[in-house]
C-alpha cells in the first residue's frame, strides 16, 4: 500500500477537519451504518460485482458506506471514515496526529516486499549491502519496520535521510524501483513484487531471503509461526466501536467472506481485476498468479485475531522502541479478540 508522507497528510486531515461535517447526513454514529474506507481492492470489486455484499446487506440491515482512497489516514483524520484499514507499525502514528483512540479488530494483508538485488551480485542478506543504495517507496511505512528489523538482527541503521544510516536509503516511486537497480543508480531495492515482474521473470534480478518480506522474516526472527506483520488491518474509532460492535462484526463477516472467495477465486479474481496488481498483459497476470499460488500469498487465513496472534502482533511495538523506531513513551493501540459468530 502506498502512503503519503506523514507531514502531508497531517496537513490534509486538518483541511479535511476544517471543512468536513463529522455527524448527520454521511451517517457517522448512525445505528446499522459503517462508513468504510480502503485503499482499491480486487476482492472488495468482487464481491461488489458478485452481488455478495448487497445480499449480506440485505440479509443483515446493515449497511456500508464505502469510499476507494489512498489516502485512508487523511479521511480518517478528518472525521469521514469509523473504520480504514493500516499498518500495525503505523497505528500509533495514526493515533498520534489524530489524536484518537482506535480498537483494531481485524487483519487482511500482509507486507510483501521482498529484497531485490541484481542477479549476478554477490549479496546474501541485508548485511552484505551495508554502505551501499538502497531503494524503498516510502521514508516512513513498511521502512520503519525493515529498519527495525535489520538494526535487531545485524546492528545496523537503516533509515531514510539520516546522516548515522548504515545504508544510503534512497526513496523513489514504487514503480520506479526495480528498474533503479536494473539500471545500477541503486544496489537494491524492497520492492513491490508485481512491480517487478519483467526483471524477476527475465533473471534481471533475484530476491534474497528465498523472496521473504517483512512479514515472513518478521516471524522467522521474533515470532515463528506469526500470520503477520500487517500492512492492512482494520481499525476503528474507538468510541464508533464501543458503541457499534455489531455493525463491525458485520464487516469482519463481510472481508471473511471475501477472504473465503479469494482462496476459491485467486486466479479468476486476479484476471478480473488485473489492474489491482499492477498488470496488464495475460503473460503478466499469469505470473502473479504464479507468485501468490506458490511464493507468496499476502492474504491472511482468517480476519478474526485471537489472543496469541494479537501478542505476537503487537510485539512489534517493543521492537520498534528497542531499535529507536518509536519513541519509549508512545502508547501501544489497543486490539480486541475477534470471533465468527456461530
């Protein structure tokens, strides 16, 4: 998921604030109402166009609200949205420039990018390309975690615009990055996998740590057998939450079903919808097929969380202020236990 810097989108939140209506008639705190907002996803579109979501409305009286943005933490600021979807790592930020408590009470996607380097180099880990460039798409996000990631397994900084950095961390568009170390203006690259498909596919370049993201590498070090970490998971105002349980158990019903349509659908959804992973040739979806079937499929098993998962999940804040990639007295959000109901 891409994210604006932090900065920019304090700026929006307040525009937003300013000129925003936060109760009426956009339904906010309105009984059997969720007002929803999400980055553009393929499973939502089809369950949308598969009709699954009106008849769950339907059969429910619940109803939702729901606006595609990528901008999820600006309308959420602004007071237009009761539950987005974010990073585990960036709720205490979300928390922080809001100045709102949130609940997290559900899980959907995990972070994917793998590290890539050219095919003919000789780097093993991360700690093979210290001094050297290293591409990312955001100073912020999912690079706060890789930073604390890398500082608790090797020693070392690696942050963004840092003069103490370990690695020159160049920050580029997504779209740009695997080509940058195609080109040689950088060594590496954590890169968006389907960003990558023609220099993975050619054998331009490979990825280290057999293609193991944050997430995978996340539970390999600190947490084995983790489902995480989260780039996506569902967080609510917590007063909407107190006061709208049901309405949120109706969504979690909802993205379990579609969690249930992409384990029976994955090839179909994605040919449906290839714009969703950045593809457009039947060579390129074929592979991103591929790569979810057998490498890497970032959709969680379940969005409900248990107790253990929400341990394993939330040890990631103590990493965080361990390795200085948050401040010692920022609070941990809080996240409830989550179940089907029967």
């Amino acid at each position: 998921m891409r994210r604006a810097p932090i900065a920019l989108l304090a700026i929006l939140a307040l525009l937003l604030a300013a000129c925003g209506d936060r109760a009426g008639g956009d339904g906010s705190g309105e009984d059997g109402v969720i007002r929803f907002t999400f980055a553009p996803d393929p499973v939502w579109d089809w369950l949308s166009d598969q009709g699954i979501i009106a008849e769950m409305e339907e059969e429910s009286g619940i109803r939702i609200i729901q606006s595609a943005t990528w901008d999820e933490f600006g309308i959420f600021a602004g007071g237009h949205a009761d539950v987005i979807s974010t990073g585990s790592y960036e709720i205490p930020v979300l928390e922080e420039e809001t100045g709102t408590d949130t609940i997290t009470f559900g899980k959907y996607n995990r972070a994917k990018e793998p590290v890539l380097v050219p095919a003919d180099s000789d780097y093993q880990t991360l700690e093979d390309l210290q001094g050297k460039r290293v591409a990312v798409f955001s100073a912020v996000g999912s690079t706060l975690m890789w930073g604390a990631l890398i500082k608790s397994q090797y020693g070392l900084e690696f942050r963004a615009g840092d003069p103490n950095s370990d690695y020159e961390v160049v920050v580029a568009d997504p779209a740009s990055l695997a080509d940058l170390v195609e080109r040689g203006e950088v060594d590496a690259c954590i890169c968006i996998p389907e960003l990558s498909i023609s220099q993975l596919r050619d054998g331009i370049l490979r990825p280290l740590y057999d293609s193991k993201g944050a997430a995978e590498l996340y539970a390999e070090w600190h947490a084995p057998g983790h489902e995480g970490i989260m780039t996506n998971l569902f967080v609510a105002r917590a007063d909407w939450y107190e006061e709208h349980e049901e309405e949120a158990m109706f969504l979690l019903e909802v993205w379990e079903r579609g969690i249930q349509e992409w384990q029976a659908h994955k090839a179909e959804i994605i040919s449906a919808y290839p714009q969703h992973f950045s593809v457009e040739t039947e060579e390129d979806v074929q592979w991103v097929i591929d790569y979810i079937e057998n490498t890497f499929d970032f959709f969680v098993d379940t969005v409900y969380l248990d107790q253990e998962w929400i341990d394993n999940e939330k040890a990631i804040y103590p990493l965080l202020k361990e390795t200085g990639f948050m401040d010692e007295s920022t609070e941990e959000p809080e996240f409830v236990v989550t179940a089907p109901s029967s």
